[in-house]
C-alpha cells in the first residue's frame, strides 16, 4: 500500500511516453484526414477538418518539444547529386506533360506554390513572375 | 441544414474520440512522471486540447442524435 503510493515513476521513460505520443498523433493526424475525406455532412466534415489542423499542430510542438530535448534524431540531409538527379527527373517530366497539355488543351501554364520567403525577391528579380519553374 | 450523420461517420467519431481519451491518458502520464520542464508542460496544455476534441466529438453525436432514423433505411 505505502509502496504503492509512493512509487510514482512510470515502467516507461519519459522518452518513451513521448515517443508514444507523437507516433500516435502522427497517426491521428491521418485518421481525422481520411475521416474528412469521407464525411457526408458538411458540418462533420468541418469538424474533422479543423481536427486535422489542431493535431497537426499539436505534433508539431511534440516533435519540437522532443528534438529540443535531444530526444529525436534528426535524419541525414539528402546529398547534392540526389538533388540534382530528381530536379533534371522531374524537369523532364515536366516539360513532356506540358507538351501532353499543348496537345490536348492548346497550353495552359502553372503557377508553382514553392514560394520561400528569402528566395523570392531574387526569383522574382530574374524572370519577373514565377518562381522554381 | 443538418443532414443526419451516417453511419461510418459515427463510426469515424467513436474511434477518434478512443483516440482522445487515449492521447489524454498518455498525456498525464508523462505530465506525473516526466523531468523535462518543456516536455511536462506542453503536455499539460495538450490534455485541454484533446479533452475539447473530446468534447466537440461528443457534441457533433449529440447534435444529431434529434434526426436521426430509429429504423434501418435502404
């Protein structure tokens, strides 16, 4: 009885409960999005929707609250030759879709939604409208 | 103009309200256990954040309780 009470530590550590918690708010954060996905009623799915938004956030200060603590490994930064290899990919497939596009609908141009702050005025600067095209 | 909830709507509420009363559980635990300040702190705050969760699940179900069909509908 007197053990009972005064044994307040936890079997797991507190990185672990931490852990815990933000490999299931990862996971909550999907369930509500898919859960919104699929919502009929408009107000359940405003309900959901904002639900996304919350836990998104609330993972967001875990995993900040976490790292600072050194409690969460950071992965490794993609090397500069991957870089380069997707961005040559995806630059070629790119142009073979928009050439897909002339073809079927006489051209339509895209704006990217790639706009980070200290890039943009340079950007903006060397090709007057649109940034990472 | 409410619609009455479906049935896998429900089913989405229930699981996530689980969820809720899972995160909140988690929570405290690390809240009486921990020894991080910032850690302890933030969970603290995150149990008022699932517990309103909680609560707005809880009242989407009440909300549509009024509307809702007592037979199966095809």
């Amino acid at each position: 009885m007197y053990q009972q009470q005064q044994q307040k530590q936890s079997v797991l550590t507190e990185e672990d409960l931490a852990g815990g918690i933000l490999s299931d708010l990862k996971r909550i954060v999907r369930e509500y999005a898919t859960a919104a996905t699929e919502s009929t009623c408009p107000d359940i799915r405003q309900l959901f929707t904002k639900l996304t938004d919350n836990t998104l956030a609330l993972q967001g200060q875990m995993f900040q609250a976490m790292q600072q603590a050194n409690m969460y490994n950071t992965a490794s930064p993609a090397l500069r030759q991957e870089l380069d290899k997707q961005a040559k990919q995806y630059q070629q497939t790119k142009q073979k879709t928009n050439q897909f596009l002339q073809q079927t609908l006489g051209g339509q141009q895209s704006q990217t939604l790639y706009t980070p702050q200290m890039q943009q005025s340079s950007q903006q600067q060397q090709n007057g409208q649109t940034h990472y095209m | 103009m409410i619609q009455p909830m479906t049935a896998k709507e429900l089913e989405y509420i229930a699981d996530s309200m689980s969820n809720e009363d899972a995160q909140i559980k988690q929570c405290a635990a690390l809240v009486a256990t921990g020894t991080t300040p910032a850690l302890t702190s933030l969970a603290s705050q995150m149990i008022q954040t699932h517990q309103q969760h909680y609560d707005s699940l809880l009242h989407a179900i009440s909300h549509h309780q009024q509307m809702a069909p007592t037979q199966p509908q095809q």
